[in-house]
C-alpha cells in the first residue's frame, strides 16, 4: 500500500493543522486517546507536587495536607478545575 503525504508548503505556519479533525478520520484512534487524556484526573498528582515542593522549600510535612477534588467538586470549566487550593491554619 502506498502512502501520500501532504505537500510541504515553507511558509506554513504548523506543522500539523490545529485541529484533528482537519486531517483524521471521524472514528480514528487519536479521538479516543485525546479523550482519555482529557479527562484524567490529575489533581491528586498536582497536590502531591505541590506538597513536595512546599516540603522541600522547609514546610513541615506536618502542616501540609492534600485532598484531591476535580472529581467531587469540579469547577465550571476544566481550567478552574485543574487548581490546587492551599489552605494556611494556625494548627
């Protein structure tokens, strides 16, 4: 089978259009791996960082808490539910 590329243009400014759905298939296996990866829940991994690097800057781990909650208490868009909230007690 023989393949085809696109022609290659200089001035273009991408490499690839911005989109997928300008050159893939409707039902082709990027979609399904973009939308895997779209909805992982990494907050749990964004608090553990944060609370490492708090730690390493000389926070006591005592002090230092994590929950995770894109999950149970997500915002209204995907960027406000990506946050880690830091919560500063005199205990």
């Amino acid at each position: 089978m023989g393949k085809s590329y696109r022609p290659y243009l200089p001035d273009q400014e991408f490499l690839l259009p911005p989109s997928l759905r300008d050159w893939l298939p409707e039902k082709h296996l990027a979609y399904f791996v973009s939308d895997v990866v779209d909805n992982l829940d990494l907050s749990a991994a964004r608090a553990r960082t944060v609370a490492k690097y708090l730690s390493d800057q000389g926070v006591s781990q005592k002090l230092l808490g994590m929950q995770a909650k894109a999950d149970t208490e997500p915002r209204t868009n995907k960027s406000q539910s990506r946050r880690v909230e830091i919560v500063v007690s005199a205990n």
